[in-house]
C-alpha cells in the first residue's frame, strides 16, 4: 500500500469544480486535480431517477489528509450531499507516490 488516495468528487458546474480542484491544490491537501466532464449521471435522489450533465474531479492525495480534504469539500460545494470518495491507490511508481507525499505534507503538518 502506498498511503495515496484517488479523491472523487462531482458537480453540475465547470468552474464550481474547477474552483474546488485548484483550491484543494492551493491548500496542498491534494498535489493535482484532474478535471474531466462533462459526464451524464443517472442517480436516485429524494425517491425519484434524476439526470444531469456533471463534471468530474479526481484528486491526488494521502490517507490521512482526507478528513481535510472531506471538510473542504464540504465547504466549498454547492450540492446538498457531494459525492467524496477516496479510493486507495494499491501500487504505484514511487517516484509519483513520493511526488504526492511531498507536495501535501505542508498540509498534513497543520
């Protein structure tokens, strides 16, 4: 295990998502964001099928950053309940897992 995450999150809106990824990275909770979209989802929300055109984030990061990571998040998006997920990168280059730990430590510090 590498101690990286893959941090996920979506929203209806380009700049909303894009805002929050350079944020995040600002903030050096995450050491890139990666912006993809848009993207069709069909979701249940409030007892009914939904669908919106939305964009997706994928952030770099590590494990124990994500409680920050889940409050800025929170924070800064419009949704009632965003999607936040963290998947756990098994294996990775260790020059790229050593890349992400450099770049948030500042943040796991405070």
């Amino acid at each position: 295990m590498t101690g990286i995450i893959n941090i996920i999150t979506t929203g209806n809106d380009r700049n909303t998502i894009e805002y929050i990824g350079k944020k995040l990275v600002e903030m050096r909770l995450a050491a890139c964001a990666q912006i993809v979209g848009p993207i069709k989802s069909i979701y249940w929300w409030k007892g009914r099928v939904e669908e919106a055109e939305e964009w997706h984030c994928v952030m770099k990061s590590t494990k124990n950053l994500y409680k920050k990571i889940e409050e800025a998040i929170t924070k800064l998006h419009p949704y009632e309940l965003p999607e936040i997920i963290a998947i756990g990168i098994e294996d990775a280059l260790p020059e790229y897992a050593q890349w992400v730990t450099d770049e948030t430590e500042p943040a796991a510090q405070t």
